[in-house]
C-alpha cells in the first residue's frame, strides 16, 4: 500500500504547511530523529560543523535551527556567538528549553528566506535537514551567502535522493513504510513522516545541489555523502 500523498498547491501552501507541522511535531522531534537515524545524525551534525571551519570567537547562524542540535553541538567551538533561528516558534521554544545552560545560543524566530540580519554579519552559516522544506532553495542559498562574511563558509547537511540501486530500495521501503508507521507511533503525526520520504524523493540531488550552490555564487563547493549515501554534506565558500 502506497501512503498518502501530501500534495501543495502553491509556495505559501506549502510553506504554512511545513511551519505547522513541525509546531506540531517539536516535543518527539529529536526523538524520532534519533530514532529513525539509529542516533548517527549525531555524527552528521559533528561533521557539519567541523566544515563550518570556525575561527576563534566566531559568531555562528544555525538557520532553520529546528530544536538546535547543531547550534548546541557547535558551542564546544567557543565562538562569540551562536545565532539559532528558524520559522517554528515551537522548535525553536524545545531548543531554547534543551539549551538551557548555553547562554551564548541566541534562539531567534525568522524566516530563513528574508533573515533579519545585515550582510556579513556571520563568520559562517549551517542548515540541517531544511533545505527540502524550504519553499525557493536558491533564494535559501543566496540569504545565508550574503549573510556570512567574505571567504566564511556556507554548511548544508541534508538527506539526499538515492539513484536507482538495491540500496534507494531499501530505503524507499524504510522510509515509505517504517518511517510513517514510526511517526504515527512516536510522534502521533503520520502524515508528518508520510510528508518527509516524498520531500526527500522529489529533492535535487547532490550534484545539483552543488551546482545550485556555486550559481548562488559561492566558491570551492564541495559535498561528501554520508550514511550509504542517503545523506550530503555540502560546504562551499563566500567570495572574497
Ligand atoms: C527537519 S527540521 C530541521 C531542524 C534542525 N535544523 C535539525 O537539524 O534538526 C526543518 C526545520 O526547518 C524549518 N524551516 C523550514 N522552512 C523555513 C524557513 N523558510 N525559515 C525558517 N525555518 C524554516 C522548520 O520550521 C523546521 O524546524
């Protein structure tokens, strides 16, 4: 049996549709997330922010923050500052409660595709698992660009689209059927965890991903796949 699909009629449909879901979702989110990932996004997100290459005392933007695992997995860099910021403002209330002692996390709601921040503010920008549910993917891209300072780098951890293998099989049948069946028992929300294996098969993939980033204008774009490649890390730079 084929799930439900979720389907959008326009942008703000869908852009309504992702901010009320993860409002929804916020109490069991980490919790599936290291549930369905078997606890290696924690790896991921280590990864992640050691591509960000952070100065000393950086300050540091975590858009589409989510409940902040990546911004509170970069406090151990000692940067200045740590801005966490994403349009749910029930995530972004579960990172501020996770967050708890770490006062240098700034939990800010906003919208990752007109950021209330000037130009160059940043010495780097991370995103984890947003990009597929942001509604105008180069106009992410060129926001977090023009938000980080010359040569600052721009982190993308994202689930990737698999080409046809055994292995794109295997996970179709995880995340088509295990997942939502998941969601539907952990986090009461199976239409949630139906909308994320259809958000990951209709995503660009890597390679395109890549290209979509450096028409964004950044330099030295590169990308690793991770997890039998069902996960990318791509990072590129701001130009000088
Ligand atoms: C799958 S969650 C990822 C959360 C977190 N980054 C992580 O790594 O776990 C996607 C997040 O993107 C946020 N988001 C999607 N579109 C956004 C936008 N245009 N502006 C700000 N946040 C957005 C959602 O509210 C959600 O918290």
């Amino acid at each position: 049996m084929k799930p439900d699909l979720v389907q959008f009629r326009s942008a703000e449909e869908k852009a309504l549709f992702v901010r009320h879901m993860f409002d929804r979702i916020s109490p069991r989110y980490d919790l599936m997330n290291r549930i369905m990932t078997l606890g290696q996004d924690i790896r991921w997100r280590k990864l992640a922010i050691e591509r960000a290459q952070l100065p000393p005392n950086a300050r540091l933007l975590d858009i589409a923050c989510g409940t902040g695992d990546l911004a509170i997995e970069a406090v151990r860099c000692r940067p200045s500052l740590i801005v966490a910021a994403d349009f749910s403002l029930n995530m972004i209330q579960q990172g501020r409660e996770k967050a708890g002692r770490h006062r240098i996390i700034q939990f800010v709601a906003a919208d990752g595709l007109q950021m209330p921040f000037r130009d160059n503010t940043f010495d780097a920008v991370v995103t984890g698992f947003s990009m597929r549910n942001v509604v105008d993917v180069d106009a992410f891209i060129r926001e977090m660009a023009r938000v980080v300072r010359p040569s600052g780098r721009v982190v993308i951890l994202e689930i990737t689209p698999l080409k046809s293998s055994i292995m794109k099989r295997i996970f179709q049948f995880y995340f088509q059927r295990i997942v939502p069946w998941l969601g539907g028992m952990i986090a009461g929300d199976r239409e949630a965890y139906t909308y994320l294996p259809q958000s990951v098969e209709v995503f660009i993939p890597a390679e395109e991903l890549k290209k979509r980033m450096e028409a964004s204008g950044l330099n030295n774009v590169r990308y690793q796949k991770l997890n039998f490649g069902t996960v990318a890390l791509h990072w590129g730079e701001v130009p000088t």
